[in-house]
C-alpha cells in the first residue's frame, strides 16, 4: 500500500473549548512523526495573542508551524514532505476571508468557495493526510446580525463541503470525540486515549 493509498482527510468538529484542538493534536501525533501545523488566528488583540501563544506552547516543538491565516491550500503545498498536517482552524479561516470582503455577502462567498476547493486540490495532489479543525455553528440561535448569519452560512457551508470530501469527520462534545462519519481505513486513536 502506498503512502498516498493510506492518507485520509479528517474533519473534527465542535463547539467552543470543547476539546477539539487538543484531539486533533494528539490524532496528528499518532498519524505521524513529521506534522505540519497550519495556524489560521491572527493576533488582533492582547486576548487573542495570549490564546495563540497558548496553542503554540501546547503543539510540540519539532512540528513545522506555517502562519496562513488565509491561502490555506497554498500552506498545504509549501508544508516540508510531512507526513499529517494539521489545520486549525477552519472557522477563523473563514472569518479572515468574510472580513476582507466587508459586507459583500457574494464575494465572500465566491473567496471561501475558492478557498475550499484550492485545499481540497492541495490535499489531493499531495501524500499527506489532513486533518481539519472547525466550529459546528449551526446549532445555536441565529444571529441577530446580517454579518453574524452571513459568517454561519458561509462556514455552515462549508463544513459541509469538508464533511462530504473526508474521510472520517468527529463532533466533539465536551471533550469526547464521536466519530459520525468512518473511513474503514486503520484508526490510530483507538490504540491509546487521545482525548488526554
């Protein structure tokens, strides 16, 4: 079997602080020795730079960390032949490209369209698997503001699109990861709590 035949493309899904960064972590790191990190935050504020050093200071050290917080497929390409690459997340990735539309709801659509398929292709020409984080916001109330529902549809969507192209797609839900969609491929998490 080929190392591109044993690849496979994962989506974890859920809420806010529910343990989804530190599953994709611990998935990466029994996928792979050689991951590569893809961050999408931007250090906008105090708040928000304390929260990425967070996330910096809890990845390993030998991971290659590629800052994109847009041109995701691009990042894919320029990852240094790893094995897992790790994008996280996906809901800020889609929050960047909305905020440089301003209020054009059409060309904020047609830049995360964009977007996804270019990741999609990226994943697909290349040997690495891909894992993929993002925040389930369908679920709640709808937003009271025309941006706020143009943000959920915009990443409602594509969600979907990710969930329909992976493998294996995860919610999770207080810190437990249910698998809702399965490969049949080989399950590394299973060989030890990767939840930890």
């Amino acid at each position: 079997m080929t190392a591109a035949s044993r690849r496979s493309l994962t989506l974890i899904l859920g809420g806010a602080r529910g343990g989804k960064s530190a599953f994709a972590q611990a998935l990466a790191a029994k996928m792979g020795e050689r991951v590569t990190f893809i961050a999408t935050a931007e250090a906008g504020d105090e708040e928000m730079a304390a929260r990425i050093e967070h996330h910096r200071n809890a990845r390993p050290e030998e991971w290659q960390t590629i800052e994109a917080p847009t041109g995701a497929g691009e990042a894919v390409r320029a990852a240094a032949s790893p094995e897992v690459i790790l994008l996280d997340c996906l809901a800020l990735l889609v929050s960047n490209l909305l905020l440089g539309a301003g209020e054009e709801h059409a060309v904020a659509q047609e830049r995360v369209d964009h977007e996804i398929a270019n990741l999609l292709a990226a994943y697909a020409a290349g040997l690495a698997s891909l894992i993929i984080v993002t925040n389930e916001v369908g679920l709640g109330l709808v937003p009271a503001y025309p941006l706020g529902r143009t943000y959920r549809d915009l990443l409602g969507r594509a969600n979907a699109q990710l969930a329909a192209a992976a493998d294996q797609v995860f919610v999770m839900v207080a810190g437990l990861a249910m698998e809702i969609k399965a490969s049949g491929l080989a399950k590394p998490w299973e060989a030890d709590d990767v939840t930890a």
